[in-house]
C-alpha cells in the first residue's frame, strides 16, 4: 500500500513535468472541421452533429473571425432563429494558442477564460492550424503516461541488467557472423546483424555507435581486400570485445596500413568510395584497446574492444 502512495506521487510530479514539457501542437486536434459566418445556426447544428462536436472556428476567407459553440446553439435554437447566421451568435473575442507554445499555458488560459476550446495558430503565418479542447490534453497526456510505463518496463527487463545479477559467473556472451569476400551485395550485413542485436542486449547506444562503426570498417576490409572470414562478438559485463580473423592475402606493413590515408585499393573499389585509408585508424579512434596480427601469405587477425 505504501509503494502505491509513492507511486501516485510520482506520477502526479510526472503529470505537472508533462504540461510543461509537451507542446500544444501535440495534444491538439488538427482535423478542424470550420463554419462560415454566412451559416445558418441550423447548419452549424448539423456539422457539430455529424461530426460530433461541441464547438468550431469560424472562418472568414481563411480568416479566423470566431469561435461558435454548442451553447450559442442552443441559445440561438431556444429562441426559434435556427435560420440566422453564425456571425449573430459566435464570440468574435475569442483567444487563441500558439502551436508551439507549451501546454501550461493552455491550462492556464482554459482557467482563465472558462472556454471550451481553443483555436490553435501557427506563430509565424497565423494560420489556423488546430484546435485544442480539454479532452485533447486529458487524451494526450494519458499517451504519454502510457509510453513512459512501457518505457521503464522495457528499462526494468532489459537484458544487461542480466550481466549485473550474474556478475560472479562472468558471464560472457558470444555471437558470430561469417563476411564473404567480394560479395558488395551482403557487405555491412554482419555489422548491421551485430548492431540489432547489442542494442537488444540493452548495451549503452553510445558503445553501440562505436563498435558499429568498428565493426563496419572491418567487415569492408574483408569485403575487399579478403577471401572472407568470421566476425565474432564476446559480450562481458562492462565491454565487447570483436575479433574479426580472415585467411589471407595478410598485411605485409601493419604500421603503413595503420596511418591515416594509405590505402592499396583499386580504382574500382575507389569508385565505390571506399580506399580512403581510413577504415584502420577509424576502427582505433573508436576502440578503448586494438591488437592487429597478420601474416602473409597466411592472414589477418584483428582484435578491438570497446568499454560499454
Ligand atoms: N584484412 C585485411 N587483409 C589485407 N589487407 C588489409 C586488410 N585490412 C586492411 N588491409 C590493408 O590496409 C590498408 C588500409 O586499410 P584501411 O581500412 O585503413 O583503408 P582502406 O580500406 O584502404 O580505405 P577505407 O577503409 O577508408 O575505405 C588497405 O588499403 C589494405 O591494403
Ligand atoms: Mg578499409
């Protein structure tokens, strides 16, 4: 019972963030259905019928001229002139919200003034762009309520949590994925593969970019410069470590092929954009630690990790 009182409270200091936070653009309705002065209460009867309404703008030639509600209705029917125009019953001192101003001030006004809705511009045009009711902040916020619960959800069970209850084990977690030489079709897929799947194991988005990047860099050089080979992930509590091994040609000059610019792409690779030489030293500027092997004739074996 305790943790439900704290909850509440939570979630009402999350309600009063949420006003301030969220934009009227985004709780507003932007399907507006209009009248025009010339119309009849009867036609306005109609219209809020149809479409389900308890008021709508007025709109003059694209202008904005008033706001026309369920009451001026009823006041206009209950005297028998269904048959006079809009302009003889709407309010033409309306107020109204900017699109992007934050919902607070839509709360306020809606004290304020005791309207029903309010007709939303667009700062710089003025152009009637929505409209926004109480319903549509209720509705809104109740959205975003919705996804924030999902969202810590998602946080509660997210898998590197996993590492964190196992940590005496050192658990480890290996994934491979095989990279065919000159096969342009399938190049970047074991990175992409890698990618999805370090993201669903919940590692930090920002080691994630670094070791997609690493990882991309690799899997070209064996596109082209290789026969093909294997990238593997092992998957520690606090790092990743890739080893990406190939079976030749091999480097003859790891400490030339490791300078920014020097590249022995072909033309044809070249034209495809790649043999920038800067796939090695890219792969370091993203790596906490790198170990690069080779042989001629035999292969090449490299080794980064990254901290997560
Ligand atoms: N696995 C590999 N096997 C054989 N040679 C390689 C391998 N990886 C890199 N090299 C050699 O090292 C050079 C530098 O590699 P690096 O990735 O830095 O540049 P690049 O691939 O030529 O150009 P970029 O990566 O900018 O497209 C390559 O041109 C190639 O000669
Ligand atoms: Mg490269």
């Amino acid at each position: 019972m305790k943790s439900n009182g704290v909850n509440r409270t939570l979630q009402a200091a999350r309600t009063q963030e949420l006003i301030y936070e969220l934009k009227v653009q985004q709780a507003m309705t932007t399907k507006v259905i209009t009248v025009e002065p010339e119309n009849t209460m009867e036609d306005l009867r109609q219209i809020l019928k149809l479409h389900q309404l308890s008021g709508t703008p007025v709109m003059n030639e694209g202008d904005l001229v008033g706001i026309v509600s369920v009451e001026d209705l009823i006041r206009s029917l209950l005297e028998g002139n269904g048959s006079e125009p809009v302009k003889q019953r709407m309010s033409a001192n309306f107020v109204t919200l900017y699109a992007d101003e934050p919902l607070v001030h839509a709360v306020q006004k809606f004290e304020r003034h005791g309207f029903g809705r309010f007709p939303v511009i667009d700062r710089k045009t003025k152009e009637l762009v929505g409209i926004l009711t109480k319903g549509d902040i209720i509705r809104c916020m109740l959205q975003r309520l919705e996804i924030d619960f999902h969202e810590q959800e998602i946080r509660r069970y997210k898998p590197s949590d996993w590492f964190a209850e196992l940590e005496s084990d050192r658990t480890t977690l290996g994934l491979r994925y095989l990279i065919q030489g000159r096969n342009f079709q399938r190049a970047g897929e074991a990175s992409s593969k890698l990618k999805q799947n370090l993201r669903t194991l919940g590692i930090a988005p920002e080691a994630v970019r670094r070791i997609t990047i690493a990882s991309y860099e690799a899997e070209m050089n064996l596109v082209i410069f290789t026969g093909g080979g294997e990238l593997s992930a092992f998957v520690e509590p606090g790092k990743v470590t890739i080893t990406v091994v190939d079976h030749g040609p091999g480097i003859p000059d790891i400490e030339r092929a490791m300078q920014p610019g020097y590249s022995t792409a072909p033309d044809w690779v070249r034209e495809l954009g790649f043999g920038a030489g800067m796939g090695l030293p890219n792969i370091k500027n993203c790596s906490n630690e790198l170990k690069l092997d080779s042989k001629v004739g035999e292969g090449t074996n490299l080794q980064f990790t990254v901290f997560t």
